[in-house]
C-alpha cells in the first residue's frame, strides 16, 4: 500500500509537478509566518523555510506518512527576494531583472514520520531573464502571476516567456526539484517508484 504524501505548500505548481511524475500528494498548508525566518544565505534561507513548512505541517498527518516542504527565494544583485510585496514592487524588480542573471535557490525538507527522519536539502538554478519590455512587465504584472511567487516569476505560466535560458533543473525553479526528492527518499531506503 503506497504510504501518504503530504505536500506542505499551497503552490498548485508543486502539486501539478508531483502529479505529472505519479505522485497524488494530500495538500496540507502550513499558514506558517514565513517572516519570522530571516538570514542573508539564500540557500540557508530556502532551506530553513523549507524546514518550517514541513515542521509545522507533520504533526497533523498520519504516523506513516512523509511530510514534503518547499519554499524559494530568489538571489539577485546581492539581495533575496521572496514574493513580491504589490504590483508596483514587481515592476521594479523586472525593469532590474530584465537582462540580467539570477540564482532561484529552493529548499526541500522531507520528513519520513515513519522512521522518524527529516532531511533538508536545496538545489539551486541560474536564470537568464530577457530583454522585455515595459509594456510587457506592464501586461505581466496584470495577470497577477507575479504577486504569489519568488521573485516576480514563474517558469510554468506567463512569465515563461521572459525567461531566456536557465541553467539547471527546471523545476527547481517552479518549486520542487523531483530529481533532488527522488535522492531524499533514497536517503530514507524509499524508492520513489513506491511512490506512483
């Protein structure tokens, strides 16, 4: 019998990824305060946030389940950005963005209730934003996509458009990395095929 999965996140892209790769997460969201995590490590920061979400979250899910937490933020020009606080903070992100590099980090923390186990890990992608233009950041910030995500965008809607090249896994920057996920469980003598 396939043991639940309990996705600790709210983000329909990170359920959308695990069901694509066979996997019918429970969608348990943590409504933790994600600001009372601060740090000026991205990858320490995903990590930790990761951690929370998962932390939070196990304790409502059934003793043998495993607990998957998620969160990214974004490092560009020296700063982390999460989600952006309004529309007009979005649009100054990508007239600073476009053309420009940066790293999405993402922080997995699976928690194995069974075997009474957590594991934290981040993988981290490099992307290469376009030269758009203000009509576009305009036209983008308008549908909305880039108020609910790190760093102003997607590579799964919209935004996919202004994303030149990334260099990496992709779903590292929609949210899960099923590469890393499938190491975690391995981590835990769990082959991920148990899983679908």
């Amino acid at each position: 019998m396939t043991r639940p999965f309990i996705l600790a996140s709210a983000s329909p892209a990170r359920r959308r990824l695990l069901e694509a790769a066979g996997i019918h997460p429970e969608v348990v969201v943590s409504g933790v305060d994600e600001s009372q995590v601060a740090g000026s490590d991205p990858n320490e920061l995903a990590a930790a946030l990761a951690e929370l979400k998962a932390t939070a979250v196990a304790p409502q899910t059934p003793s043998n389940a495993f607990v998957m937490g998620c969160d990214s933020v974004l490092h560009f020009d020296g700063e982390i950005l999460g989600k952006p606080d309004g529309p007009e903070e979005a649009v100054s992100r990508w007239k600073r963005m476009r053309g420009e590099v940066g790293v999405l980090y993402t922080g997995h923390c699976l928690i194995d209730r069974t075997a009474d186990r957590t594991i934290v890990q981040t993988a981290a992608t490099t992307v290469h934003f376009a030269e758009v233009s203000d009509a576009e950041i305009a036209a983008y910030v308008e549908t909305g996509e880039p108020l609910h995500v790190a760093g102003s965008f997607t590579l799964d809607g919209y935004g996919s458009a202004f994303i030149k090249k990334i260099e990496g896994d992709p779903g590292t920057v929609i949210g899960l990395s099923m590469p890393l996920l499938r190491e975690m469980l391995g981590e835990v003598e769990t082959n991920i095929t148990t899983l679908w």
